[in-house]
C-alpha cells in the first residue's frame, strides 16, 4: 500500500520462532521499497481462552 508518500508492507509473521503458530500481522514502512523498517505487528493473535 502506497499513503502519503510511504510504503506500506504487511505480512503474516511468527515472531517467536521459524515454525507455525504465533503468527501475527507484521508491518514495516519504507520510502524506496529497498530499505524497510519494522513497525509494531498491526493485528495480534485473538485470545481463545474460555471464562
């Protein structure tokens, strides 16, 4: 996504380790769609836990 001159990336991402689960959707930003920098994840994980 392209807004106000900056890119936007987002991607589904395990910041925990290389395997599946934890994932979240990740977000970086960059001016030349060279150099990124990571941002806070955009959307976590729901808690499915049960009260």
């Amino acid at each position: 996504m392209y807004y106000n001159g900056i890119y936007h990336l987002f991607y589904q991402y395990n910041p925990k380790g290389a395997v599946w689960g934890n994932i979240v959707w990740a977000h970086s930003i960059s001016t030349d769609m060279i150099n990124w920098i990571p941002l806070e994840p955009a959307i976590y994980p729901s808690n499915h836990s049960t009260s």
